[in-house]
C-alpha cells in the first residue's frame, strides 16, 4: 500500500511517500492528496524537522530503492556514506562504485535520487567544486549546503 504525506520546511513543501513501510519518495513541491501518515511518514517527519533544525545529521529510515540497477544502487549506496557537511564529487562517486569514468552517468543517477536529502545528492558538486544540477534546483542546494556548514552563508 502506498502512503501520501506532504510537509512544509524551510526549502519548501516535501512530499513524502511511504510503501510497504518503506520511504520510496521524496520530491520537492505538494503533490497529491495527502493520507493519514503511516508511523514510518511520521518519523521521516521527525527527523526532517530535526535536520532542517540543525540537530540531525543523520537519517535512520528504510528507504526502498526499487527499480535503481547495479550500478545505479551501488552509486546511491556510496552517496549514503557521505557524511554531513562534506562534499564529494561525481566523479569520486563514479570511483567509489566500480566505475570511475562514469561521473555523467553519476549525474543522472542523482537527478534521479528518489529520495534527496535522506540521500544527500546535494552534497555532490562539480570536480572544480563548483554547484551543478540539483533537481531541486541550485538554491535549494545551496541552503542545504549552508545548513550543513559546507558552504558559507
């Protein structure tokens, strides 16, 4: 069964869908009616609400994949282990799961990332450092970074 919630933070409203007590969803904008919150929907809201506070740095929610291939997984798994307030790039990602030369496909597998944020494809720059491509756009991708003290204000 699928579960629809939408939250408001500071980059704007978050909408959070849970299957099966999975978080399968994460997109930036309401979209969808809203359902009852399931108890996962409510803890991925506390713990939202506690990282766009400054006191969570990291998330404890079963996030389910789904169809993402070998390499896609193996990409979003790495993208995992980055921790808050560093920064990677694609191509350290790319190096990271087997495949060195692949940062463009790295790029579209983070604008792909079901679930930002919680996998935290912000924190993935340009290779000269530079903020390239969030699909949530660059400003809020900035403001994460900010959050997270990566970037300064």
């Amino acid at each position: 069964m699928t579960t629809t919630t939408i939250i408001n933070s500071p980059i704007g409203p978050l909408t959070l869908t849970d299957r099966d007590g999975a978080l399968v969803r994460l997109s930036f904008g309401a979209h969808g009616p809203c359902d009852p919150p399931t108890p996962l929907l409510r803890r991925a809201t506390g713990q939202l609400n506690e990282y766009f506070a400054g006191t969570r740095r990291e998330f404890d929610l079963e996030v389910d994949l789904g169809p993402a291939r070998e390499f896609g997984r193996a990409v979003l798994e790495q993208l995992a282990l980055v921790p808050y307030g560093e920064l990677t790039t694609y191509g350290t990602l790319a190096e990271r799961a087997g495949r060195p030369r692949a940062a463009r496909a790295v790029g579209t597998i983070m604008n792909r990332n079901p679930v930002p944020i919680v996998l935290p494809c912000h924190r993935v720059v340009g290779s000269s450092g530079s903020l390239v491509g969030y699909a949530g756009g660059l400003d809020r991708k900035r403001t994460l970074l900010e959050l997270e003290g990566a970037l300064l204000a």
